[in-house]
C-alpha cells in the first residue's frame, strides 16, 4: 500500500500529525503500568458516579414536583 507521499510527492500534515499524536500516545502508555494507572481510573470513575447519581436525583426531583402541582 503507498502512502500519499509516495503517490504524489507531497506529505499530508493532517495525517502526519495525526501519526504523530499516535507515536506519542503509544509512547507514553508504554512507560505507564495498569497498577500505576488504575487509582486515577478509579477516581474518574467514581467522579462520574457521583455526578450521575447528583443529576438523577435532581431529575427525579424535578419530575415529582412537576407531577405533584
């Protein structure tokens, strides 16, 4: 498979950058082991729980008391 450069001469820097951020990306999670990552994916995690949870019971509120009046 050629790659655009190779068929036209000319470099494409969106998928040149693109292949960058991919490089880096790898990079970085390569250094990274799943015990030193997985406290900051529980903390996202539980994050997340609780502001779902906070957005349900607002809604649930607000359903009832529109339901109520």
């Amino acid at each position: 498979m050629k790659t655009i450069e190779m068929e036209n001469g000319h470099g494409h820097p969106v998928l040149a950058a693109f292949s960058s951020i991919v490089s880096l990306l790898s990079a970085s999670f390569s250094i990274l082991t799943i015990s030193e990552v997985q406290p900051l994916i529980t903390l996202i995690g539980s994050v997340i729980a609780i502001a779902s949870g906070v957005f349900a019971i607002r809604y649930y509120y607000y359903a009832t008391k529109k339901v109520k009046s």
